[in-house]
C-alpha cells in the first residue's frame, strides 16, 4: 500500500498525540493482585496462559478454565514453574464455559470455595471462523457466539454482582480489533466481538460507582493455537488485508492487558496500528484522562481520510481478487 502524505501526517500527530499525553497524564497507580484470587478463561493456551503466568508472577492465586483437560496440565505445569511461594494456589477446572450457565455458576463458586473470592476474572476463550457470510454455517455461527460472548457473559454474570458487593473486583473481556469495523471474511466472527465490546462498555459504566472496573481487550492478530485455526478458514481476500500488521506476541499482548487491568483503563491494544483502527472506530469508547480525550479532538478529523484511505485499499483489494477469479473461472471453462 503506497501512502499518500496526507496518511503519513495523520499517523505523525498520533504518535505525537499519544507521546505529549504520556508526559501530561499521571499514570494510575496499579492495583495489587498479590494474593488475591484470579480466574483466567482460555487459561491453557495463548493470551490466557501467557496473563496466568503473569499473575502468578506478581503473586496471585490462579485458577485456569478451559475445555480441555490435557493442555489444562500442562498450563498448570508451566504455572508451578514461576511460583512465588508456597501457599500460592495453582488449579484448573475443564469447562464448557459457553453451555449451561448454572454449570459455569456452580464451578465457578466451586473454586471460590478452594480459592477464595474471586477478585479478577479474565475472559481470554474466544475462537474464530472465518468465511464469506452466507457460506458460515448456521451451526457455526452459534458456536462463535456460544464460546466468543456466552462464555464472557455466563462467567461475568456469576463474578459481577459478588464484586460490587464487594465493592472491588477488575472484570476484562477480550474482544477484537474485529469490533472496531467489519472486515470482509469475519462477518459471524466480527459480529461476536461487537457483542463482547457492547458489553464492557455497558457493565463499566453500571459498576463504576459499586468499585469494579472493566478493561476491553482488542487484540490484534496474535501468534496463538487459535490463530493457526482461524487461517485455515479465512479467505484469500481476508489473508490478504489483515496481513499487513504481523503478528503479535501473545506474552506482549498480556502484559499489557494484565497492566491496563491493574491500572483501571478501559481500553487495551498494543501496537500504533492497533491505536488508529480503536481511535477511528470507537469514537464514543471511554478514554481514560482529560488530555488524551483532547488531544484526540484534535486529531480525529484528519484521521478519517485515513479510515478513508483504509476502506479504498481494502475495495480495492476485493476488486482484485474477484477479477482474478473470474479470469480462472474462463480458463477452466475452456
């Protein structure tokens, strides 16, 4: 893709936007997880695994959800390796966290019982497939929305009303650069990821004032069990405007939600990339901090010739690839 100038100046102002509102906004002071109980769901591979470690690391109680029960120990095992102390508690429980909600509620209170309260929940299960809309099966279609948002909601609804009982708990729900805009080949798999992104901004603003805070997770294209899956299903035109941006480490990509989540924010990417796809599709997303809330005033109106720009690259991509396919077509026929 050639850049035109008027590209390269927006992506300059937000990297200067960005840099001036790091001086300008104090940082959070970041909540202590030492000791206190945290469930992690997708626990046994990818992003999940990779916050497990991490807050075992600063000294948490962990307890790890997933479906299956081999990679489960596995987890656990590379979990035993950096714990902090003795009495530090290391479990996992195998769970369908998208079927029965009173099967998710009853395991869940079930490690609070081992546990102890749970005082973060980590939403990392997710799967995607990918396909042209109309050629997703409708069996398919349920089972994103039964894994990506039941799993998110089944597990949120247990925790959410003990936290603000409690009056503390951090609650993150990881969606998608996908929830930002529709992308061709993610229709079913981008409209669950909208779904997870609704409701984090709901339950933040309902549980502000009850002392829980909420961190929406949009992770890019990430170098996971779950990636290599999804290319199998993607098509040619999907690979081809979502490839541009690399892969993400799925360890840089934990770090900086468990450090996002610790700090109160709502929103956590990693990447310039990542920025500019979340400033331009979550205009009315909650930003943390007067000045970075300015400073995008300022320059979310040359960023739409960028959204601009992205869109005519993307046609023009699709375009391509059909003219391609139908000159095949005409060899074939032959």
């Amino acid at each position: 893709m050639e850049f035109s100038w008027d590209i390269i100046v927006s992506l300059g102002l937000v990297v200067l936007a960005h840099s001036i509102g790091y001086v300008f906004v104090m940082k959070k002071r970041a909540k202590s997880i030492d000791g206190r109980h945290v469930v992690v769901t997708g626990g046994s591979s990818g992003i999940g695994v990779c916050l497990a470690i991490e807050c075992v690391t600063k000294g948490a109680h962990v307890t790890i959800i997933a479906r299956d029960e081999k990679r489960l120990k596995a987890a656990v095992d590379q979990l035993e390796l950096v714990r902090q102390r003795a009495d530090q508690k290391i479990q996992y429980r195998s769970l369908d966290i998208g079927g029965d909600y009173e099967e998710v509620a009853r395991v869940l209170a079930d490690t609070e019982e081992t546990v102890g309260p749970i005082y973060a929940l980590f939403n990392c299960a997710g799967m995607a497939i990918c396909g042209v809309f109309e050629e997703v099966s409708v069996r398919d279609v349920h089972k994103l929305m039964n894994v990506n948002f039941f799993g998110s909601y089944n597990c949120t609804r247990h925790v959410l009303p003990k936290m603000k009982r409690a009056r503390e708990g951090i609650i993150v729900i990881t969606s998608s650069q996908a929830a930002m805009f529709g992308i061709y080949g993610y229709g079913p798999y981008a409209a669950s990821k909208y779904a997870l992104r609704a409701m984090a901004e709901t339950i933040a603003m309902e549980s502000r004032e009850h002392g829980v805070s909420v961190t929406l997770a949009l992770p890019c294209d990430t170098n996971t069990p779950g990636f290599e899956e999804e290319e199998k299903s993607k098509p040619r035109e999907t690979k081809i405007i979502s490839g541009g941006g690399g892969l993400l480490k799925p360890e840089d990509m934990a770090k900086a939600i468990l450090q996002d989540a610790l700090k109160g924010n709502f929103i956590s990417t990693v990447g310039a990339e990542s920025w500019l796809i979340t400033m331009l599709g979550g205009g009315l997303l909650p930003w943390d901090g007067f000045f970075t809330n300015l400073l995008h005033a300022l320059v979310i109106g040359p960023l739409r010739l960028v959204g601009y720009g992205l869109h005519k690259y993307f046609n023009s991509i699709i375009r391509k690839c059909a003219k391609e396919d139908r000159a095949g077509d005409k060899v074939g026929s032959k």
